[in-house]
C-alpha cells in the first residue's frame, strides 16, 4: 500500500510545527523562570513558537513566477516601480 507513506510537503509542515514547539517550549520555560511568572512565559513561548513553525513551513515553498503583462494587486503593472531612465 502506497498511501502509507506521506508526501514531501506533509513531512515538511509535520517537521516545521515540531521544531516550532520545541523551541517556543524552551522559550517559553526560560522566560517564565526569568520573570517568576510561568504563565507570561508560556505565553511569549507560544507566540515565539508560532513564529518559527511558520518561518520554518515557508523556507522550502517555491514562489510563482510574475509575468510582466498581468497586474498586481495593487492595481499596478510590475513595471511601474521602476524609475524612469534618463532621456
């Protein structure tokens, strides 16, 4: 059975939210054994972890190219952010 096996991209986002919680736990310990106050540190570790599980997630995406015709969002051509050349 070939469905067992996970995907790349599942694998990555399982290992971006371990990482995420591993580091905000450690964080979090640390800053609430700083400030006497567990629950502010669980909470700046919660935050800090969040961070990094998306940070993490995010490195390995591949962005899709711009073609120069389309417009942004914005409602701007890519093409009109650069300065004019002299002339």
């Amino acid at each position: 059975m070939a469905d067992d096996q996970m995907s790349g991209g599942e694998m990555r986002q399982r290992l971006s939210w371990g990482a995420g919680i591993a580091i905000g736990m450690g964080v979090g310990v640390a800053m609430g054994s700083a400030l006497d106050n567990m629950g502010v540190g669980i909470g700046i570790g919660i935050a800090i972890g969040l961070v990094f599980a998306i940070a993490i997630g995010s490195v390995g995406r591949r962005r899709r190219p711009r073609d120069s015709g389309e417009e942004s969002p914005g409602g701007e051509s890519p093409d009109q952010d650069d300065p004019p050349s002299g002339g």
